[in-house]
C-alpha cells in the first residue's frame, strides 16, 4: 500500500506506519499536513516545523529553509509570524539577514538607535552608517 499525500517510506517498507512526512511538512503515520509560511522542517519525519531565526523568513507553505532578509529589512522570531521581513525605519539601513530593528542603522547625515533616526542638526554632520552622533562642522565651512 502506498503512502498518503505528502509522505513516502523507504523502498521495501510496508504500512502506514513506515510513512514519514516528507520535509516541509510534519505530522504522524503519513497524516502529514505542510509546514505554513513562517516555519519549516529540513528533514523527512514526524518532527515538527519550527519557526524561521531570527533575520530570515518563509514566505510558502511546505518550506524546508529559510531565506535571510535582503538589506534593508529584518525579521525577528517573536514577530507575529516569521513569513515576512518587516522594512527598516525611515532614514536606517541593514546588512543582509538582520534579526532585529537594533540592526537598522542610522544612515549618514542621521543620529539616534534602535531604528529612531534625526536628522542632523544644522551646523553638524554625520559621514557614517551607525549610532554616532553627529559633529559640529569645522570653522571653516
């Protein structure tokens, strides 16, 4: 006898009993439902989906990875769900794979932390990505 829908069993093997569920899904005896967005299971079994780290998402159903956020976005996993990678705040940036807004950073000409960017002031100036403040320009200028 075959195996349900979204399992198999290893060649020879007899039963439902012998079905496991295929990656990207999880369930017991080849009663295998998929993994939702946000979660995912890399291995064949009745282990269960698990939710996508922190700086990655899942955006399909029967996932078996996780991708990691592009540059300018992150993910956290106590996000509501793990199926999508939430923008930087305005005037912030990113590297690839950020797991949180403490990750987006002040973009040059901005100051602050935890993705709450201001301008810099007039008379000052800021020429790096990151928390610095900003410095008076020199005299001369």
């Amino acid at each position: 006898k075959s195996c349900p829908l979204l399992s198999d069993s290893a060649a020879g093997a007899s039963g439902l009993d012998a079905c496991l569920c295929e990656v990207g899904t999880t369930g017991t005896h080849g009663a295998c439902l998929a993994c939702v967005a946000g979660k995912y299971k890399s291995i064949n079994g009745s282990s269960i989906c698990i939710d996508c780290p922190s700086g990655s998402w899942s955006g399909n159903e029967s996932s078996s990875s996780c991708e990691g956020c592009e540059a300018g976005k992150y993910s956290t996993v106590s996000s509501s769900t793990s199926d999508v990678c939430l923008d930087c705040p305005e005037n912030t940036i990113s590297d690839q794979g950020s797991g949180s807004i403490a990750e987006c950073l002040c973009n040059t000409g901005y100051t602050g932390s935890n993705g709450v960017c201001a301008s810099c002031s007039p008379g000052t100036f800021k020429d790096s990505v990151g928390p610095e403040v900003c410095t008076h320009c020199p005299a001369s200028t």
